[in-house]
C-alpha cells in the first residue's frame, strides 16, 4: 500500500517538475520573441515609409495615372453636366532597345494625332490623307472597321501607323475605347477625321498655324462648295477669308445672323473632320456616350468644350479647305433569302444604311435625352449660354415690339 502512494507520489512530482519545466521555458521564450516581432515591425514601418516617399516622388516627376499631367485644366470639365459626362501612354512607336535618350531631346516639341476609321475600299483615298500629314510629325491611328488589316502592309508608311480592329463600328465607338484623354495627352492637336476626304487644298502645317494664332480649340477645315453632304451652311468655305467662325443666313427654317452665337451659325463644327485641341478633347471625349455608337447630336453641344466662349474658340478654316466625298461605308444593301410554299427561293434586297438611319435618329433623342436629365440631377452645373439665350429672347421681343 505504501509502495502504491509512493509511485503515485513520484509520478505527480514528474508531472510537476515537466509542466513547470515547459512553462519555464515558454518565459525564457517570451522576451526573444518579442525582440524579433519588434525587429519585424521596424522593418515593415522602413519599408513601407520608403515605398510612400518613393511613390511620392515618382508622381510629382513623372505621374504616370493623373490627368492633370496632360497639361489639361481641371476646370476643363465644369462647363458639362455631371450626368453626362477614366494612365497615360504615348502611342507612338518607339524601339524596343535605345542606347541614350538622345532621340527625346532631338525630337521635335510639337506632336499631333490623326485618327481615321477605314476600311480596304478607301485605301488609295486615306493613303493620300496620310501622306499629307506624315512630315508634319503626325502620329496615324487607324480603325479597321472592316477587319481587314492585312491589306495595308504594302504602303511604305502602314508599318509606323497603329492599328485597330473591330469589325462594324463607328469612329465615335473606336475614339470612345482607344483614344481617352491620358493615353493621347502627349499629343497637341487630335485629328478625328473621316477618310471619304479630298485633301489635295489641304495643309496641316499651315492649318495648324492658324488655329494657334487664332486660339480656336475646336475647328474643322472648311467643305469645298462642290462637296457631297453638305448639311450647316457654316461649314462652306468662304473664298474671300482665311477662317470664320459664324455664318450669316437668312434662308430656311434655322436664322443666322450677329443675334446668333450658337449652333449651327456660330461655335459649330460638324463631326466629318473635327480637330481638338487637348483640352479640348479632354472635355469632348465625356460627351461620347459609350452605347451610342453613331455620335448624332454631339456636334450641337461640342461648344461647351471649347475652354471658354465658342464664338471665340470654335471656327473653321477657309484658307485650308476640303472635299467631303460622303461616301457610305457602314451598310448598304445586302441580299436576304425568303421561301415560299411553293419551295423556290427568293432574293430581297434589304437597304441596311435605313436600318442605320433609323438607329442613329434613335440614339440623337437618347442623347437629348441624356442631357436633359443630366441638366436637371446636376444642381451645381450652370450653362454658361443661358445668359446669351436670354439677351436673343429680350432682342427679339424688343423688335416684335417696335414692329
């Protein structure tokens, strides 16, 4: 019986002695612990300090994702309704490997963008466009709407030009996607042209001097009289001047004349060929509705974009002219296969460009529409032209009453 007490002894005194022997040694623990978690912290707080400071300095030298890095104004947007209205890179081709950035310095400090949708039929035509604007240090972005991008290696300038491609989309679609306002900000001028374009009374070196010396930020060349599709009076070239920016009629439903400052007798280009300053199209580009592929009733509200009054900094230029062709691209007829009862197959021909007609004056009421509402939820936004608005009512009121 005693023996039993005793080895119940000894075993309780070894449990003792193992658990206090392991607690002794989780408190031995405890202080080395401790210095390395402290050493952990130490690290972590250096180097996130570090990657803060670094990335603080990387972004007042070379802000990679701000769009105040474009030289753009933040102002540049308040003159658009909140509701209507997303890392910046250079387009252009540089080499994979350079040696010294020598070829920074040497490059010239002015660079401009020439964007045109095309398909295969109108090579020969673009081709003559882009020729044009080539040694005036244009970059050439093109937008294959056909899908045919093959058929363009063998022009000596395809190579250095960009290519896009999506099968049956619009100039508005492809600018909307490609061409937002931190990727094109290296460039000061933005071509958004057409390519149904006769350029041969067409220079871009001296149509750019006159819209700098004249401070216009929207503008457009002036249309050959003997154009195609010619919809806004404004838009004719007027022989006897350099540029214009408003247009005298009296003729028709819509009234132009010195009472008139707003579309279409004065701050109106139409969307054929207009050119944007960067700023410009900073603003612009948030007009582009991204489900809106055809842009109708843009050009009536491209005024408010124009960085201050549009009767000022919207024009066209008459000096450098061109011939708008308005060939159709999108659409045209196209065979459908009907059967009748009797098992023989019919051929009709359905009009596709009525298909378009009809979805584009469907999306201009979406796009009124979409203002309007925008006008309305927007508190903060006011119209800088309802002033204007108002002194044409009151002049027009004051006449009626003399009458």
């Amino acid at each position: 019986m005693r023996a039993f007490k005793s080895w119940r002894w000894l075993l309780k005194k070894r449990l003792t002695l193992f658990d206090g022997g392991t607690f002794g040694a989780k408190m031995k623990q405890l202080p080395f612990m401790g210095v390395i978690c402290t050493v952990m912290l130490f690290i972590v707080y250096r180097t996130t300090n570090y990657q803060y400071r670094q990335t603080e300095m990387e972004s007042r030298l070379n802000p990679f994702y701000t769009l105040t890095d474009s030289g753009v104004p933040a102002t540049s947007l308040n003159t658009l309704p909140r509701g209507i209205i997303e890392a910046r890179s250079d387009l252009e081709l540089k080499p994979l490997w350079s040696s010294s950035p020598k070829s920074e310095v040497n490059s010239p400090s002015s660079k401009n963008l020439l964007a045109i949708p095309v398909g295969i039929k109108q090579k020969s035509n673009v081709d003559r466009i882009i020729r044009k604007f080539l040694p005036e240090n244009f970059t050439i972005v093109l937008f294959h709407y056909d899908g045919n991008m093959d058929g363009w290696w063998d022009l000596e300038w395809s190579k250095k030009a960009i290519h896009m491609v999506a099968f049956n989309q619009t100039k508005w679609w492809f600018a909307k996607r490609f061409l937002h306002p931190a990727i094109v900000s290296p460039y000061d001028y933005i071509f958004l042209w057409d390519e149904d374009l006769g350029v041969e009374h067409f220079h871009p070196g001296r149509y750019l001097e006159i819209v700098k010396s004249e401070g216009l930020e929207i503008s457009q060349p002036a249309l050959d009289p003997n154009s195609t599709g010619i919809h806004h009076r404004i838009t004719i070239r007027q022989r006897s001047k350099k540029f214009h920016r408003r247009v005298y009629d009296i003729r028709g439903s819509t009234k132009c004349s010195d009472a008139s400052d707003g579309p279409p007798c004065a701050g109106f280009v139409e969307g054929m060929a207009p050119v944007f300053s960067k700023a410009a199209w900073h603003c612009a580009w948030h007009l582009i509705q991204s489900d809106l592929v055809h842009g109708w009733g843009m050009d009536m509200k491209l005024g408010y974009c124009a960085q201050g009054d549009r009767t000022n900094k919207v024009g066209v230029v008459d000096s450098e002219y061109i011939v708008h062709q308005s060939i159709q691209t999108l659409g045209g007829q196209s065979a459908r296969k009907t059967s009748n009862p009797g098992g023989t197959v019919k051929r009709h021909k359905v009009d596709v460009r009525s298909e378009i007609r009809r979805q584009s004056t469907s999306e201009l009421q979406t796009f009124e529409d979409r203002w309007e509402q925008a006008v309305k939820e927007d508190r903060y936004w006011t119209d800088p032209y309802r002033g204007s608005q108002r002194r044409r009512q009151r002049r027009s009121r004051r006449r009626h009453h003399k009458v």
